[in-house]
C-alpha cells in the first residue's frame, strides 16, 4: 500500500478519532483541518500538500456553502477528493446526493451496500465502507474495573426524521423508564425535547437520569463503567457505528433484534431483545451475573478485532482509491 498525504477536512472528534486515526495507522500523513474559513482551508492545502482530500456525511459547517468551493480547490490543487457517506442508506436521498452532486467527488466510500450501485449509475466510482471500531480510541476494560453504572445509554435523540430508532427506543430505553429501573443517559436533545418524548413516547425520564453532552474520546470509558449498555439502532439492515465501539471496548450490551446485527454477531456476543418485556426480563436477569456478562463482553471484543476494525475496512477499500488515484 502505497502511503500518502491525506488533508481530512472535518472537525468533529468521532470523524477525527475513527477513520482519519486509522488512516494514520496505516501509514498515512494526515492533516486535520477544523477551521472553516475558506481561506484558512487554502492555506493549510498550499502548506501541507496534500494528494487526497477526505469529507465525511453531512454537518453544517460543509453543507452551509463549503461543498460548492471543493470541486475548485480539487482542480487547482489536483486533489484526489473521497466523501464517506455515512448518512447512507436513511438520508441517502435528502444528504448525501446532495453532497455528491455539488461536490463532485472521485470517489465515494458508503456504509450502505445497496447505494454502491446508486452511485455508479451517476458515474462516480463507489466502495462499501462500513462503520467499524478503531481499539486505539477504543480501550478494552479491565477484568477488575469497578462498575459505576448499572445500565447506560449512549447518543442523541436524533427524533428529526422517524426512522427505525423510535422502535428501538421503544423495546429498549422506555420500558425501563417506566419501570423505573434507572438509566444513564448521554448526548444531545434529551432534556430539551422531553414534551416531545412525553408526547411520543407516553413517558417523561426522570431528570436525574440525563447527563448531557459527552465527548467522543470519554464514551469508552462509560461503556467500560457500565454493568449493561444499551445498543440503540437506527435501522433494520444497518448496524450503527456506537454498536461496533460499545463491543470493541468488551462491555456488555443488549440490542435490539435487528437483521443486520444477527448477521453480524452471535449470541454469544450481544444479547438481543426486540419487546418491552422481554427487555426488562433481560436487564434483571444479566445485571445479577457478572461472570457471563464479562464473558459475553470479552466474546465481542474479540469478535470486533478479529473482523470489525477501521484498518481491517480500509485494507478492503483501498485497492479500488489507488487504482484511480494512479
């Protein structure tokens, strides 16, 4: 594999830390660019000399005018441009087209199989990349470690377009809100849309439970911390990237019954639920038995190094990027 300069326009941490930290692995020179001033953005290509540039899915900062600058800078800086879609297949459509046709790029990496397809009947090159674990960033606990939290959960609302995560939600978090079986929350938008919640979901989460943003580099110290992770899904025939990282840092997680995760994993690995009862059920039982959580844990560890990395995925992808690159 040939090694090159890689200028990784993206200033969020679970981008940064994931494939750009991987990329790095490999043997890659990357530059980070979080500014996104136009200018600061020429600046840092002019000086690092960079052969790819790499965007990633939607934020605002890109979609707010940037994309329609890029198809410029690549052509004077004869850049090599790779955008990894990772809102594939959900907002394939509302995003990630949108992304694609304004900023033209050689090469488009998917997390969705069926979009490859899609993408090539535009006549742009595509490559199945899937979500996956960097175990850099993703430590393994400790067979000792000191359980903080008996159950955790770990993400954003994410309630602006209803997609399969409402069902998951409601076989996992709610039947424990109701029960009252106290669970710790993360990420962003659970305070602030409780009447929708209330609304939606027929619960209101007691205010305790909530704790807010959390940064990406501190997520796997709460999994290592949790007797029990809950693992939300966003759709039936994908596995999110959350599932491959709570596993790769060897906790324990109950999931939601989905195609994709079947597929991927044994029971043996995660513990799977698709009802309210069924979940409580799972939760008490699990939560007394500590050796066969660290059992079914230290299983999904070894799964996710064996199969489920970054490095792994890229080695796959990288052959069809040099050939166009070359």
């Amino acid at each position: 594999m040939q090694k090159y300069k890689i200028f990784m326009l993206d200033h969020r941490s679970y981008c940064i830390n994931s494939l750009g930290d991987s990329l790095a692995q490999l043997g890659h020179k990357i530059y980070f660019q979080s500014s996104w001033s136009p200018q600061e953005v020429e600046k840092g290509i002019a000086y690092f000399k960079p052969k790819i540039l790499i965007t990633v899915g939607f934020n605002r900062k890109l979609f707010g005018g940037f994309l329609d600058l890029l198809p410029g800078l690549c052509h004077k800086y004869q850049l090599f441009h790779i955008y990894w879609a990772t809102e594939d297949l959900i907002n394939h459509t509302d995003w990630s087209l949108q992304a694609v046709q304004r900023a033209k790029p050689d090469l488009i990496w998917t997390i969705h199989p069926s979009c490859v397809a899609k993408y090539e009947k535009l006549g742009i090159s595509a490559s199945y990349l899937n979500f996956a674990c960097n175990p850099r960033v993703f430590l393994p606990k400790k067979s000792k470690q000191k359980k903080k939290y008996n159950i955790s959960l770990v993400g954003s609302t994410h309630f602006f377009k209803e997609t399969y995560r409402f069902e998951s939600l409601r076989h996992l978090l709610f039947p424990l809100v109701r029960e009252n079986i106290k669970t710790h929350i993360w990420g962003i938008g659970w305070r602030k849309q409780q009447s929708y919640i209330k609304k939606e979901f027929g619960e209101t989460i007691p205010d305790g439970w909530l704790h807010g943003h959390l940064a990406y580099k501190k997520s796997a110290g709460v999994y290592r911390s949790s007797k029990v992770v809950l693992g939300i899904q966003n759709a039936e025939d994908q596995v999110t990237q959350r599932t491959f990282e709570i596993l790769g840092t060897g906790a324990f997680m109950i999931a939601s019954r989905t195609k994709a995760i079947k597929e991927l994993f044994t029971n043996k690995e995660v513990v799977l639920t698709s009802c309210p009862q069924e979940t409580v059920e799972l939760v008490t039982y699990y939560l007394n038995r500590p050796d066969l959580r660290q059992y079914i844990g230290n299983n999904a560890r070894r799964k996710i190094l064996k199969s489920h990395t970054y490095v792994q995925r890229l080695r796959e992808v990288w052959p069809m990027a040099e050939s166009l690159l070359n």
